[in-house]
C-alpha cells in the first residue's frame, strides 16, 4: 500500500520565505466541515481551534492558505491532501 | 438501522434492513470514476490547477498512481468488511466493524459521495437543500449521498 509522504522536522513559514508557496484548499461543496477540520489537523497538526479557522475560511471565502514554504515540501502537502480527497492546489505567494 | 459503539474496537451496525444494505452494497461501486471525466478529475485534481503544464504531467506520472493505490486500498477494506453484512432472525441484518478500519470507511464514503455528486453533477445548491424523495433517480442518488455523509459524521465521531 503506497504511504502518503511524511513530512517531518517541519520548517516554519518564516524559515522558506526565500522560495515561498502556498499550499491553497479550495471550497467544495461534498466534503464535510468536521471531515476537512479532521484532515487539517492530521496533515498540518494543527490545533482544533486553527484547523476550524481554515476550514471556516475554506468554507465562506471559497479557498484558505494553509501552508507556505519550499516548493518540494508544499507538493507533498497537497499529495497528501489529495489523498484525504481535498481541493488543494500549490500557487507562488508572490 | 441502529449505529453504536460496542466496545473499544468495534463498532455495530445493527438490524439493517434490505434498503440500507443496498446502500451500502452501492458504497465500492458508487466510489469508482470509471466513465466520468468530471469524477475522474474531481478525484485527481490538477495541483498548480493547470498553471504548469510540466508540474501537471509529473503528477500524473508520479503521484497520481500511488493515489490510485491508496483509493483502492480504502474501498478494499469496506468491500471486505460488506461481506459479513450478516442475516439476523429478523430478516435484518448486523454489521460489526473494527475501529481501526474506519478510516478506510471515511475514505470510501467521502470518495464515494465525491464521485456520485460529481457524476450527477449536482450543484450547491442541489446539495445543500432539504432532502425531498421527489423526482426519482436524481433524488434517489442525493440521499445516497447524505445518507453517506450521515455514516462518514458518526465515524469521524469515533475517530476523534
């Protein structure tokens, strides 16, 4: 069974300012509020609380920038967002 | 059909009647994109969203099969676990499921409702308003797809 990447010894956004992109999650109507919050917290460790700004952020602005940093570490963000079956797409910050 | 939390490693679909097992039977197929673009991209969408054609052709080399393979593995499990859907004396039927295959069910059930809506092409506002049992097929498959949705919200409840 493939394994989605594993993401360690995670850099901080400020860390990869030098080659910044987004990891962007984009609205879709099918996918649970609570399914979405779950996955954020999964993929990004994020707290409920953060989890639940991204999603609400998905869910009433149509997309929410939850990761920003080296290009080789967001495509493997939105690989495993792909994965848990959410709308993600990487874009240049700038 | 009653849904509980029998212990910590199982959870019991219980007295299961003939139109829900269907529904359930329709979980593996319902998830499969076979014959649908519009499933098929919903499931493997474009990760610069068509900005780098290189970036897009990579993945579809790359990624997207070990995507294929995770997809399949999730509906595996749910399959497997269909086949013990077994009769009671009541002509119902009772389901227990590990808990630790409930991320797979999450999976398939997402999937599957991804696939359905996107099949049917359903639009928002089709998928947000009061379910109504009108009007047939359409509406017979928007109430698989909550009725989904009601199944994958109990999991991720036991998940947490």
């Amino acid at each position: 069974m493939p394994q989605l990447p594993t993401i360690e010894n995670e850099p901080t956004t400020e860390d990869a300012i030098d080659v910044p992109w987004n990891v962007v999650v984009h609205n879709d109507p099918v996918n649970l509020m609570s399914y979405v919050t779950r996955i954020f917290q999964k993929v990004f460790g994020f707290t409920k609380q953060k989890a639940d700004v991204h999603m609400m952020e998905v869910h009433k602005q149509g997309r929410s920038i939850v990761w920003t940093g080296a290009r080789e570490r967001a495509e493997a963000y939105v690989q495993q967002l792909h994965g848990h079956l959410l709308l993600a797409t990487l874009e240049k910050s700038v | 059909m009653r849904i509980s939390r029998v212990d910590e490693q199982t959870v019991a679909l219980e007295e299961i009647d003939s139109v829900v097992a269907d529904l359930l039977q329709k979980i593996p197929g319902s998830a499969d994109p076979s014959g649908s673009e519009a499933a098929s991209s919903r499931l493997f969408p474009q990760p610069t969203g068509g900005r780098e054609q290189q970036a897009e052709e990579d993945w579809r080399e790359y990624v997207e099969p070990d995507l294929r393979e995770l997809f399949r593995d999730a509906v595996g499990v749910v399959e497997d676990d269909l086949k013990k859907l077994a009769p009671t004396s009541t002509g119902l039927r009772d389901l227990h499921l590990p808990v630790k295959h409930l991320d797979a069910w999450i999976h398939a059930l997402n999937q599957a409702r991804l696939v359905l809506a996107a099949r049917h092409d359903f639009t928002d506002e089709e998928l947000e308003r009061d379910l109504s049992l009108e009007g047939g097929q359409r509406s017979f498959v928007l109430f698989q797809i909550h009725f989904y949705g009601l199944l994958q919200e109990f999991f991720l409840r036991q998940v947490d």
